[in-house]
C-alpha cells in the first residue's frame, strides 16, 4: 500500500551556500536536500536563458545512486508542467519510492505513458495512478484490467476518476462481496439508476429488511415507527435530552472510533428506534438532534435530502430512509393497509438527491432554512462542520406527505 501523502513543507530556494556545503559534505542527504530546493525553484529554471543549466543539473540528480536523493526531487518537481517528458517517465519507471509522486501528480504523462507503465510495472504503480486527481475512462478500464483490490478500491473511491457505465457495472459486478469497494462505489453520484435499485436491494439483504425488497411496510412497523415519532414529539425537550444522554454518548464514542456506519442508521429506523436513528444523523451532518429532527420530518421533501446530503449518506441509503418514512406515514393514514412505494416515485427521489449532493450551497440554504444556526455551539468531531444549537420548538407529530412529487399507488 502507497501511504498516506506526506505533508509538504517549504523548501527553500538554492542558494551559494548550498554549493559550499555540498563541496563540504556530499552525503545522500545533502544531496538529497539539495535535490528538494532545486525541484522547488525548477519552474523558474527552466526559463529560455537558464534552460540549459536547468535541465543538466536535472540530468545529474535524476542520475544520482542513492534513491533518497531521486525520491526528493521527484516530490519537489512533480506538478511542473516544465518537465522534460522524458525526465518524467525515467523518474515514473523507477523505485515506487520514487515513482509514486511522478504517477499521483506529474501533468507531463499521457493516458498513453500510464496506460503502459500501469500494464508493465507491479502493482503500486497502478495504485498510484488510481489516485491522481483527474483519470480517463480509457484509463479506469486499464487500472481496472489489473484485478488488483486496493487499486480498485482506491479507484472507486476517487470522485475524479471518470468510470463509464459499463465500468461502474463492472466493478459492481465483480467486486459485489467486498466491503471496501461497495462502500466507495455506492458513494459516487453518477450511479445509473438500474444500479443504485440493484444496491438498495444489497442493503436489504445486509439488514434483513423486507421492506426494502418489497417496498411496502407491514402495518405493525408503520405503527412502531409513527408511535414512537409521535411520542418523543409529545416529551418536553429537556426530558427527553436527559433521558437519551447516555445513548448520545454511546453514539459519539462510536462514532469517533468509525464505528457508526449509513447501514447502522438503517438499521436503526428498521427497529423503530428513532432516537438511535435522529441521534446518528445528528452526528453525521454535525448538527443538533433538534435541527435534524426538523428537517428530516419537514413537510418539504427537500429538506430531509438537505440533512441526507450534509450527511454525507450514498444515494442508495437516503432513498431507503425516504422510502420508509413515507410509508410509515402513508400506512398510518391509510387505516393500516401497507401501500408499495411507486418505481417513479424512486426513480424521482434519486434523481432529485443526486442533483442536490453536487450543489453544496443549495443543501446549506435548505438546512439553515429549517433549522437555522442561533450561535455558536460546542465544537463537533474533527473535519466536521460546527453544530447548530437545539431548536426549542417540537416538530409536527405526523409527517405531511410531500407536495408536487409522484404519489404512491
């Protein structure tokens, strides 16, 4: 495995000193360093009148015996656009130490140049390319021809690769049973339609979960999930927070040790527990239960897919809480007969979601619409956003059926 990017600090410019130091001691770390500064003044080298004297000093430190020395100065010089191609595809040939930076980041290769050096080199180098910040189709289809797992799951997992249809299917196909790569592919918004339905059918089966499949809910579980919103709509606010603090606690505790997954919010709203279910949102979209409370049971459709994308939940999992808040509500109006949730009905929502999860504004303007922030809270879990404070109005009891979308049959 490539590891984790290293953090890149300054590097100084070269300087007459470094000369004298080199000539003092010419140690593989000295020259390494020097190899670091020249890489970082590369670009203004490599202007018409020092060109020359550029690229020969680029010639003796690609040269250099001691690896150490070439690992520095591929890292420096990787994202110039002054490389000589050539230059990029000895450093892209070399140790993987030294190669990874070149494959990750260098502009100066071609879908061509890596194509082949993806076909003829082990495997770290087609991780490498995997996880470069723009990637072809035809390059996908290469990376994907080398059957390896962790390219395949860093692949999947880059939103800047673009993976056709047939090679989403493919990956989805041929690595059904692995974990990794399912949990970065169901992330993508570009899933075709056909397979986000064949996912939340997976998803089904994971949780045992008959509504999925069938999309309808028994009554019994209509009833459950209604009595128990209605209920913690009735409590007082204060009692109610007391009373769920240790479960909140226990969520965070899980949520820091990445231990509080999409399937476990699932699982949660399948059992008819809605505080476990609020409370992981909450985490999620770092928010307070209050403000999810109100979006994910606004009569606005749209502002449970607000709290579902500031949330960062994969499509296939926001249509399947869509799906079944509606038909607990549904079922609970209707005197208990389960109604099946209509396939345009599906087909809308996931269009509508993955629409809005690319336009960050919008999701914003839609939670601070519903729930809007009063002042600053306590800081939430690193990387992410500041909690807003608890609303002290309760939420509707019932939820209203949404306006101008496809109705169930």
């Amino acid at each position: 495995m490539i590891a984790p990017a290293e953090a890149e600090a300054p590097v100084a410019t070269l300087a007459p000193s470094d000369v004298a130091a080199l000539r003092a001691d010419s140690s593989p770390e000295t020259r390494a360093v020097i190899a670091a500064k020249f890489g970082a003044c590369f670009e203004r080298l490599a202007q018409v009148e020092t060109q020359d004297l550029a690229h020969a000093i680029l010639g003796l430190l690609v040269g250099d015996m001691e690896r150490e020395v070439r690992r520095a100065l591929a890292q420096s010089i990787a994202t110039s656009g002054n490389l000589p191609r050539a230059t990029a595809l000895e450093l892209a040939r070399d140790d993987i130490e030294v190669a990874t930076h070149i494959l990750e980041k260098s502009p100066v290769l071609d879908d061509a140049d890596l194509t082949e050096i993806v076909r003829t080199n082990a495997m770290q180098y087609a991780l490498a390319v995997a996880g470069r910040e723009r990637i072809s189709e035809g390059l996908c289809d290469a990376l994907l021809d080398t059957g390896a797992r962790d390219v395949v799951v860093r692949l999947a997992g880059n939103t800047g690769a673009r993976l056709s249809v047939a090679a989403l299917e493919r990956v989805f196909c041929d690595w059904r049973a692995d974990t990794a790569v399912q949990n970065r592919l169901v992330r993508r918004p570009e899933l075709p339609h056909d397979m986000v339905e064949q996912m939340i059918g997976f998803i089904g089966d994971r949780l045992e979960w008959q509504l999925i499949h069938d999309r309808r809910m028994p009554a019994e579980q209509a009833r459950i999930i209604m009595q128990s919103v209605r209920e913690r709509a009735a409590i007082g606010m204060t009692a109610r927070e007391h009373g769920e603090r240790r479960l909140a606690e226990h969520l965070r505790h899980r949520h820091e040790a990445d231990d509080l997954h999409p399937d476990h919010l699932l699982a949660f709203l399948r059992d008819g527990d809605v505080a476990g279910f609020e409370h992981t949102l909450a985490l999620f979209a770092a928010l307070e239960p209050a403000a999810v409370r109100k979006l994910a049971y606004h009569p606005d459709r749209r502002h449970l897919a607000a709290l579902a994308a500031r949330a960062g939940l994969p499509t296939p999992h926001y249509v399947t809480v869509r799906m079944a808040l509606e038909l607990a509500e549904t079922g609970i109006h209707n005197s208990g007969r389960s109604r099946t949730y209509a396939a345009d009905a599906l087909a809308y929502v996931r269009a509508q979601y993955d629409r809005l999860r690319l336009d960050p504004a919008k999701v914003d303007e839609l939670v601070e619409a519903a729930a809007p922030r009063r002042s600053a809270a306590p800081a939430p879990p690193p990387t992410r956003p500041e909690h807003a404070r608890p609303e002290r109005r309760a939420r509707p009891a019932a939820l209203p059926a949404p306006a101008a979308e496809p109705a169930l049959p």
